[in-house]
C-alpha cells in the first residue's frame, strides 16, 4: 500500500470511528435494530454500498459465528477504509455499552453489599424475559420442521445432562454431520458481487491466526491468569452461532462454572446488558471487570470480539464459492438448530432455576415478557421496571 493509499484509509477510519461512535450510543433494540439502522445510514444516507451488497453482508455475517451486527459493521468498515476502518467500526460502535457495564461491574464490586439483594433479583428475572423471547424467535426460524426440531431437543438434553465446553462444542459438531446427512439447504440466492476489498494472502493469514489463537491459546494459557481467561472468551467469540444471546450458557460455563464469578452477579450483568445500547458481546466487559477490574474488561471485550474481525477479514474473499455449497448450507442449518437447543438448556439451568423461586417471581416474569412482546416496550424500559419491581416487591 502506498503512503497515499494509507493517509486516505487513516482520514476514512476516522470518519468511520465517529459515525459508529453516535450508532453506538444511540442504537439500541438488539442486532435487528442495528441492521435497520446501518442499513439506514450507509445504503440509504451515505450510499456507501447498494441494497444487493448490504444484503450480501448480511449473509456472509450469518454465516459465520459471532455476533452478527457487530460483524456487519466491521464489514462495512472493512469496505470503506480497509482493516483500519474495521477496527475503528468495531471502537465506535462497541465502546459506549462496553464502557458503561463495566462501570456497573465496578460499582456492584464496590458496594455490592449495599446493593439491596431485590434490585439484583429483579434483573435476573428480567433476564429470563429476554432470552423467552430470544428463544421463541430463534425457534421459529431455525428449529422449523420435525428434524430441526429434533436436532434442538436433543441438543438441548446433552448439554443439560453434560454441563461443559467440550459437550457443547461436541454437539454442535454432530449438529453439522446431521444436517449435511438430512437437511435440505436454504435455496442459495444469486450472488450480486460483493466488492472484496481483501487480497487472498492476507485472507489467508487472518485464518490462519484465527484457528492458531483458538487451538492454543488454552494449551499455552496458566490455570487462573488472563491468558486462561483471555482463551476462555476467544473460544466463545469464536464458537457461538445465533446471535448474542447464546453466548450465555458459553460464558456461565466458562467463568460461573470454573468459580471466578458467582451466578446472581453473572446474570444482574446479563440482564444489565439489555439496557444499553450497541451489541450484547459488550457483556464480556462486565464480566471481565467483574472478575479483575479495568484490565480484565479490556482482555475479556478484546477476546471475544477478535475472532469476529479475524473471520471477517478471512472469509470474505471466500464468500461465494462457500455460499453456493449446499453441503455448507446444509451443515449450518444443522448448527442453527442445535443453537437453539444450547438457548434452551440455559433458559432452564441456570436462567429459570436461579430466578424463579416463587409465584411472585413467575408473574414479574410473565409481565416483563408481555412489555417486551405484546407491549413493545424498549428493552432498557423493561429492564429499569423490573429492577425497580425488585426493588419494590422482592
């Protein structure tokens, strides 16, 4: 790259910082909203790509694991101000949420005690809304028809029954085999030649970083350190499909079930989460502030975020030949729908097992899902009323 190319990229990534910084701070509504506000802002404001490559994004980023909207934005950077402007697509929509749960990390931490133990009780109820309807939604795209169906009741079984990383990522892999071997693939749409602003070698080495940094970094991380958590977060970042929401039974795995948090402040971040605005993986910074403070925020945020970048920059060259594969259509239909199997066991265990002690609790439950569903509430609303409801009731 010549040094002209780079001053032009450094000036466009700083454009791109500040237009990502406002939709960080004003996009609230989970990774639907935000596609609806990109698609707003750079198809029909900006014209930065047409409506049949905006839509290509789209589809590349549900291809691939991660969280879908902060992947679409990382995309649009890439487009505009090559990997300069991902990072700074990624800073500016990601920073805002991530800032403001890990100050409520750091506040439980300092007065955790003083806390009344209703308002933390109401979050996790709230908590057990949101991810009702995460569930239902998901469920009714990606677990349509008896197989896919199947695919999530058995899914959802196994993990119950074998409560680890290992039987997770085992059941999504037995997932992919059962879904090339019995599901018929989406009807793959007519490729509208997505520019790719990638050269194949540096394609290349981000995939290769990719699958170095997840197979090992837990063989080189010490029992305990911020490398070990650093793995435990890269791995989930790296292995999670369907959205924000099933990053829950990842990470209550990876750090409630290893000890290094305990489970009510796990979920009153979780359900603090639904109340800021910006993608949902911003919870790794409360956990990772809730566990060692500032510097834990920043490795955690970081972890779970690089794989999404790293694949982002990876696959994207090798976009449509995977799209027109109909055994990779086949497979990830077949990951989706145990997706939803992992979403449910986490609803149970410890979602519903931890906050619903009583009928009391039920009913808060059954309202706040009403707000969000029926009522349309915004989901800060619903989690503010139920804090409050908790603070009030419990």
């Amino acid at each position: 790259m010549s040094q002209q190319e780079h001053s032009a990229n450094s000036t466009r990534a700083w454009a791109v910082f500040l237009i990502f910084l406002r939709l960080g701070l004003t996009s609230f509504g989970g990774p639907i909203a935000h596609l609806g506000f990109f698609r707003l802002e750079f198809v029909q404001r900006r014209g930065w790509l047409s409506e049949p490559h905006y839509a290509e994004l789209i589809a590349l980023c549900q291809f691939l694991p991660g969280p879908a909207s902060s992947q679409v934005g990382m995309a649009l950077g890439l487009y505009r101000a090559g990997v300069p402007g991902a990072l700074a697509a990624w800073a500016g929509f990601t920073l805002p949420s991530a800032l403001l749960l890990s100050l409520f990390a750091l506040g439980i931490g300092w007065w955790g005690a003083a806390l009344p133990a209703g308002l933390l009780h109401g979050l996790k109820i709230v908590a057990v809304a949101v991810v009702a309807q995460a569930l239902f939604g998901m469920a009714k795209s990606l677990s349509r028809g008896l197989a896919r169906a199947v695919i999530t009741l058995v899914a959802a079984w196994v993990v119950l029954s074998w409560d680890s990383v290992p039987g997770q990522l085992l059941v999504m892999l037995a997932a992919a085999g059962v879904g090339v071997l019995l599901l018929a693939p989406p009807v793959s749409v007519a490729e509208p030649g997505v520019p790719v602003p990638v050269r194949r070698a540096v394609a290349w080495a981000a995939l290769l970083l990719f699958f170095l940094l997840l197979l090992g970094g837990p063989l080189v991380a010490g029992e305990g350190s911020l490398s070990a958590l650093f793995a435990s977060f890269y791995r989930t970042g790296a292995l999670v499909f369907g959205g924000g929401h099933v990053v829950l039974p990842l990470l209550e795995q990876a750090v409630v079930g290893s000890g290094r948090l305990d489970g009510d402040t796990f979920l009153a971040g979780y359900a603090a989460a639904q109340a800021v605005p910006g993608p949902l993986f911003t919870f790794a910074a409360f956990v990772g502030a809730a566990i060692d403070g500032v510097t834990g925020a920043l490795v955690c945020l970081v972890a779970i975020f690089l794989p999404s970048l790293l694949l982002v920059v990876g696959v994207l060259p090798f976009w449509p030949v995977l799209r027109g594969s109909p055994r990779v259509l086949a497979a990830l239909a077949g990951v989706n729908a145990a997706v939803v199997g992992l979403l449910l066991a986490a609803f149970w265990r410890p979602l519903w097992s931890s906050a619903i002690l009583g009928p009391l609790d039920f009913g808060l439950a059954v309202l706040a899902l009403l707000a969000l569903v029926v009522w349309r509430w915004a989901p800060w609303v619903v989690v503010l009323a139920g804090a409050l409801a908790g603070l009030v009731l419990l």
